[in-house]
C-alpha cells in the first residue's frame, strides 16, 4: 500500500509510505552542509536566514548535529526534511531543549530524530517554578511526519522560595509540550522521561511537594496522532513531602507527597484524535511519600501514582480509532508520613492510590475498533504509623482500572472494541459507565456499566496471539481463534475487532 502526505505548510514534501521524496515547489531548497551548530551551513544559521515557506535539507553523510548553544527557534513557515533511506538525527546534547515552535509559524518536520533534548528546569527566583519540555515545545502549527523523538527528558521542578509553606515546582514533558496545533503522523515517540517534581518548604502548614512531568506528551491544544506508535516512556517522579514544623496554634502535620507522573499522552485542553497507533509499555512513576509530622499532629499523606498511557482532563474531547493500548504499567500510590511523637495522639498519613494504567478519562472519550488489554495497575500505598496511641493511615487503592476509568461525570463510548486482561482493585477491565454502541468484548465486566449494550460479549477471553506486524503501520494483536459465539467469525459482526 502507498501512501502519500503533502506537507500543510509549503506543499513540498511528499511521504510514501515510510520513505520521502522532497519536491520543493516555492523555493529553492536551503541546504544544511556542516552538523556545527553555528555558522554559515549550521542548521541554526540555515533557519535564521530562510524565508518564509521555505524547505530546509541536509547534505548527505552529515551526522548528528548537536547543539551547544541552546534550543532551535523557529518563528516563522518552515519545512525540515530529512533525507528518506537515513533521518537526520537532531540533539540537544543533554543541555537544551532542541525545538521551540513560536506562536503563530506552520512548521513540518519530516525524516528527523529528536534526541537528547533537556528541557529547563524550574526557577525559584522568578517566573515559572515548573519544569518544561525537553524534547520540542510547540505554540504554532507543527507537523511531525515519519520522525522519531526519543531520549529526551524534561526539566526539573524548583525548591520553592524560603518563604514557609510554599509548594515544589512540577517537573516538565520529556518529549513534546503542545499548546498549538499538532499533527504526528507515522512517528515515533519512545525513550522519553519526565522531569522530578520539586520539593516544597517547611511551614505551618508545609507545601506539598511537586508532582513528576509527562514522558512522552502532554497537549494544552489540537492534537492528531495517526500511524504511530509511543512507547517505552517513563513518567518523572513526585518530590517527597517535608517534615511537618511544630508550632502550638498551627498546623504542623508533614508535607503531603508529589504524584508520579504520566508515562504516555496527558489531554489538559483541547482535543485528542488518534488512529491506527499503538500506545505501549509506557510507565507512569510512583507517588512520593507523605512527610513526618511534627510532635502530636498527624503524618503528610502519599502522593497519587501515575497514571500509564492517556489520562483525559476534564473539559477535553478525545476520540481513539483503530488503535492498540497495550502493556502499560501504573505507578504505585506513595506511603502516608508517620504521626509526630512525644505529644498526645497522632495519626498516620493515607497511603495514596496507584494510577490508571489504560485509558484514564475525566472527559469525552469515544473509542471504536480498538483493543486495550493486559495493562497493569501499582501498588496502593501504605498508611503511615500513629503516634501516642493514635492510628494508622488508611492504604491506598491498588489502581481503579487497569483498562479503563471513566470518572464520575465524563462521557465514554465503546464500539467493535476489546477491553480484556487488565488488572485493577476496582474494575480490572473498565470502572464506571461506558455507552456501548455495539459488538464490543469486555473480558471482566465487575464494578462496569455497559449502557444501551447490543451483541456485547462479556466475561470470556478474547483468545489474542501476540503483539506483532499483523498488517497496518504499527504493530497489533490477532486472536488465534473466532470468538465462540454464533456470529464469531471473521466476517461476523465482530469482524472489526480483529484487526
């Protein structure tokens, strides 16, 4: 099968399939011709002197050009394109993040690699306390065509200012920051990390310690994923709470924990479409533990667990087609803080709640021809120790879902989809209300609501082979065998379901 993409920006990149062919149509290409990072021939000074709509290249047998003087701004339209039969691999060394899409441009970035971009960290001084991105930060119009962005990890949280009781800074998305319009088409995304929360200050009361940022995406925007696969991500870790600071009148409980980050794609604003992808074996991080209290007042509780794959804010409209969520594995809940000491009875702090591993709506989600299986839910933490003959805190859930929770006010449907193999204390497979529109499989219906079911099939395994190159871009699941029902064959109403 051939497919061919036009880049939406200048017209003058032609995808098919996998390979590129660079057909510049408005101007003469601008050709990068050393991996310096500055200079004549430098990409960087290559991007400085380009006009608007124009195509950028690379000589053959360039290597990778690494930056050593900061990020890669682009501020106008742009096309990158890399060479078809060998990518151009761009990196921010460890030191920078490596592109900055200005508001405003319509940029295409097709053919490269985006590796080892460091994204900034927090500022206690000023500005943001919360860590950015590490790998490319967008506020315009981007498309990212047949590119990989790996290896890249946000940036630190910052320690609060010493002023009492102020919270740590949350660290930054270790692959992309969207707050513009993004398209991914048959990309990569894997590798990346998220950025440590940063710790808060003592106080009466302390400041609760940052959460960890998103591994592989985190959109505030317009979002479309199509053939491609996010993998292997890895959510940053929470900052631990602080130790409570006596005071007689106030409140000197310990610090409360930072959750652990998102491993894969978190839907802040906007919209999610995503087709024909695969979304696995990404890690959402532990939560931190809850600080001590002080003399006689009560431990921090633990931060939450992050979440695996998609978590979907409030307010947000996501729609999953044709696309596999597989493999992916929750952080546990971080231990509550222990009670303070040497005073009258104190209590533990609550062990948190391990994250969703699947999908983890607050939203609209809406999803069709697709299959979420054998993602695994944390551990629940502990509850911290009481002091002076107070209790114990209470442990945390040991993940809501494995596969899918729909939260208390959001709308999610399901249609020609498997849900099956998940783990989860509450619905292993789903928890809460899911609309079915028909022929879907759900392998563990307990604490799951199908509304309006029709040709469901419930409680029984969908008999799937192994992850592997089953046809389409990325890779799927096939079941070994039809579904013993009497319309499960392949050209049976649940034919959808196998691919």
């Amino acid at each position: 099968m051939t497919a061919t993409l036009t880049s939406p920006v200048t017209g003058s990149v032609v995808s098919r399939g996998r390979g590129l062919v660079v057909k510049p149509l408005s101007s003469t290409p601008d050709v990068v011709t050393t991996n310096g990072d500055a200079g004549s021939g430098s990409l960087r000074g290559t991007i400085a002197n380009a006009n608007p709509g124009d195509t950028i290249t690379f000589a053959p047998g360039l290597g990778t050009i690494t930056l050593t003087s900061g990020e890669l701004v682009i501020t106008s339209n742009l096309t990158i394109a890399g060479a078809a039969d060998s990518p151009q691999t761009v990196s921010g060394g460890g030191q920078s993040r490596v592109f900055e899409i200005a508001p405003g441009a319509q940029v295409t970035l097709v053919g490269l690699t985006i590796v080892n971009g460091r994204g900034p960290d927090g500022t206690s001084g000023g500005g943001s306390y919360n860590g950015s991105s590490g790998g490319i930060l967008n506020s315009g119009t981007l498309s990212i065509i047949s590119s990989t962005i790996t290896g890249n990890s946000g940036g630190n949280g910052a320690t609060t200012p010493s002023f009492p009781g102020s919270f740590g800074g949350d660290g930054g998305t270790g692959g992309i920051l969207n707050s513009g319009t993004l398209s991914i088409i048959s990309s990569t995304i894997t590798g990346n990390s998220g950025g440590n929360g940063g710790a808060g200050t003592t106080g009466s009361p302390p400041g609760s310690g940052g959460g960890g940022g998103v591994g592989a995406l985190e959109s505030k925007g317009t979002l479309t994923i199509s053939s491609s696969t996010i993998n292997n991500n890895v959510g940053g870790a929470g900052a631990p709470g602080v130790a409570g600071q006596y005071a007689p009148f106030g409140e000197g409980h310990g610090g409360f924990g930072g959750g652990g980050g998102l491993g894969g794609i978190r839907v802040v604003l906007g919209t999610l479409s995503m087709s024909n992808s695969t979304v696995t074996n990404n890690m959402g991080a532990p939560g931190a533990n809850g600080g001590p209290g002080s003399t006689s007042n009560n431990g921090g509780n633990g931060g939450g667990g992050g979440s695996g794959a998609v978590d979907i804010n409030g307010g947000t409209t996501v729609s999953i087609t044709n696309t596999t969520v597989t493999s992916n594995t929750s952080g546990n809940g971080g231990n509550g803080g222990p009670a303070g000491a040497g005073g009258t009875a104190s209590n533990g702090g609550a062990g948190a709640d391990a994250g969703v591993a699947g999908l983890s709506s607050q939203g609209t989600l809406h999803i069709v021809n697709s299959t979420i299986v054998s993602n695994t839910v944390g551990v629940g933490g502990a509850g911290g120790p009481g002091a002076s003959g107070g209790t114990t805190g209470s442990t945390g859930i040991s993940g809501y879902s494995g596969g899918i929770f729909a939260g208390s006010g959001s709308v999610a449907t399901l249609r020609t989809s498997i849900v099956s193999g998940n783990t989860g204390a509450i619905g292993p497979d789903c928890d809460g209300s899911l609309a079915s529109q028909g022929y879907n499989l759900l392998g563990n219906s307990a604490n799951c609501v199908l509304t309006n079911s029709t040709n469901d099939l419930t409680n029984i395994s969908p008999q799937l082979g192994p992850l592997q190159n089953n046809g389409g871009p990325t890779l799927r699941y096939h079941p070994t065998q039809p579904w013993r029902t009497g319309d499960g064959d392949r050209n049976g109403p649940h034919a959808a379901c196998y691919r």
